[in-house]
C-alpha cells in the first residue's frame, strides 16, 4: 500500500513541508487500529535505516546550496550514520507507541487528527487508511514549564 507521508525539511527555505511516498508492504485491511499502523511503519522505517547502514560509503560533495541549507540547522554535514549498532524492531516498536502515547507526536490522516475517543485505550483507536491516504507526524515541542 503506497500513501504520503508529510516530511519536515529542516533548515530549507523554500517548502518547509514536503510529500513523499511511502510503501508499506501491508493490506488496507491489515491496519485497523493505530498500533497496527505504527508498527508498520516502524517495521518499514527500521528496514530502510538497515538498507543505509550497510550501503557502501560513497565520496559525496555537497553544493553550495546544500550547504546554506544545513548551515541553518546548525550542523553541516553528509547524512552518515557512523554508528554500528543495529537498530532492534520490538525496541523501536515499543519507543514508538510510547511516543504517541506520552503525546511526543500527533497524528493526522488526511487531514483529521487520530486521537480516539477512548483515552484509556488510545492504542485501539480504529483507523480507516487506503491506498493513497496522506499522513502528518507533527512532533510536539514542550515550549515552558514542567512536564507533569
């Protein structure tokens, strides 16, 4: 199943926003609730970060553009990971879920935010997704005070 996953471009200064496409190697009718949804693109997001881990470093030159672009977020840099370790399914799988459910992100699917209407069981909230539905992570900023 293919959908659109808005992405944050961080640093860019033109589209702040951006749509890219996103398989998920499930069934519209394999994502019911919203753990079922998350687990998969967890699963999906590990897998691709596997792919580039073990890809072959390549000699890479950044453009002048490129450059301004990063230097904005602070950090210029090629996008390598040098890091070793392999990222653990269940664990991400778990991070995840406790993401949402501590409210580290929100989630939108086209258009309307999924927060459910049973707050004891947030997880189970029921999900209707189709092929081509567009989805929004918005990552949730605590701006001042205390946590609790």
């Amino acid at each position: 199943m293919k959908i659109s996953v808005n992405v944050k471009n961080i640093g860019a200064r033109r589209a702040s926003v951006i749509e890219s496409d996103f398989e998920l190697p499930y069934n519209p009718e394999d994502i019911s609730t919203v753990r079922d949804f998350l687990d998969a693109v967890t699963e999906v997001c590990v897998a691709q970060y596997k792919k580039r881990q073990s890809e072959s470093e390549i000699l890479k030159v950044l453009s002048l553009d490129q450059i301004d672009e990063k230097s904005l977020s602070g950090k210029i840099s090629f996008g390598v990971n040098y890091g070793t370790k392999s990222p653990d399914v269940i664990k991400a799988k778990e991070n995840t879920r406790q993401c949402y459910l501590d409210g580290i992100f929100a989630l939108f699917i086209d258009g309307k935010e999924i927060s459910g209407e049973d707050k004891s069981l947030p997880l189970e909230t029921p999900l209707e997704i189709h092929e081509g539905s567009n989805v929004t992570f918005i990552r949730l900023t605590m701006l001042a005070g205390r946590m609790w």
